[in-house]
C-alpha cells in the first residue's frame, strides 16, 4: 500500500481576506503542515483551483462565484502558512473555461501522478469541504483509490448550513472513510 496526501485549494482567495473566503479557511495550516510532515504518506500533493480570467464560474460570466484563484494572481498562490517544502508536486485544476473543477482530477494528469507512484490509498484535506474536497474525495474513490478525510483538516463554504457535514457524509456513503 502506498499513500497520498491530497491537500485541496489551500490558497489565499479561500482563506480569510482572500475573495472566496472559507470562514476559518486558515485555521487548519498548522494541521495540513502535521500532516505533510508526519510520515504517514509517500506522496503529498497540493492542488490550486486555477482558473482563466473569463471563467464560466465567475458572477461577471453567469456562474455562482465571484471572480476568483485566476491563474498567476496572488490570490491564487498557495497560502504562505502552507510548509511548501513538504510538497512533493502542484496540480492545476479548473482550467477549462467551460467547467467548474472542482475536482482535482477534473482534467488535470493527478490520476497518472498517483498510478505512476503506486499510489493505492488517499487522503484528502483542505477547502472547501462541501466544494473542491468533496469532488476529489468523490473522484478518488470512482477511480478506485481507498479514500480518507480528515474532518479536522477541511474547512466549508457553507453557503446552506450543514453543506460540509452533508459533503462528508455523501463521501462516507460512497465508500469514503472520515478519520
Ligand atoms: C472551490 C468554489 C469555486 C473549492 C473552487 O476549492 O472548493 N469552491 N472554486
Ligand atoms: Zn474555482
């Protein structure tokens, strides 16, 4: 068994003062820099939502977001508490114009990444629970992968109460384990 941690979007438009702000998005760095530093994983990940400037998510281009993570930006740019020694590889997601990607393996090479490695096992943290995790959670175990979220190591949007409990139970019944 070889493991990945695929830490989601840790990036400063979700974080406090970014223009997607995850309330309290910051406040799991200290526990993804644990967790990359732990031992516990063969591969660490980082993925930025990585958006063009006319993306189809976008308010200005008829989406449900305002304008946000567009490519080079320093809102895109992974948060500075984030340890970046600990990753072993960036993945660029949400390129497509036309498509919200939220997933990271949402037409990114992450699924070849972690076969090339041996990877058979995830575990996946960040922002936005109800968002970006979820979707990746969701991916990773479509493609076989075993599947853990940390509760302690994602935050949500909540745009509806209850939204990241709802996300974490939607991976636990799909086969996902919440650990
Ligand atoms: C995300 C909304 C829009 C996320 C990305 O990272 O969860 N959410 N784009
Ligand atoms: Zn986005």
């Amino acid at each position: 068994m070889s493991r990945a941690l695929i830490i989601v979007d840790f990036q400063n438009d979700f974080t406090p003062g970014g223009e997607l702000a995850v309330p309290d998005g910051d406040s799991i760095a200290a526990k993804l820099n644990e967790l990359a530093a732990s031992g516990d994983f063969d591969l660490v990940i980082a993925t930025r939502d990585w958006h063009p400037a006319d993306h189809s998510s976008f308010k200005v281009n008829g989406g449900p977001w305002p304008v946000h993570c567009v490519a080079g930006t320093l809102g895109a740019q992974l948060h500075p508490a984030l340890d970046q020694t600990r990753i072993d590889v960036i993945v660029d997601k949400g390129q497509d114009v036309a498509t919200d990607g939220y997933s990271g393996f949402a037409g990114t090479d992450l699924d070849e990444i972690l076969r090339e490695r041996g990877v058979t096992d995830v575990t996946v943290a960040g922002l936005a629970t109800d968002y970006c995790v979820k979707n990746t959670a969701l991916d990773a175990l479509r493609a076989g992968y075993g599947v853990t979220v940390d509760p302690g190591a994602v935050r949500g949007v909540e745009i509806e109460a209850g939204d990241s409990e709802r996300a974490l139970a939607e991976v636990r019944s799909a086969g996902g384990v919440l650990a």
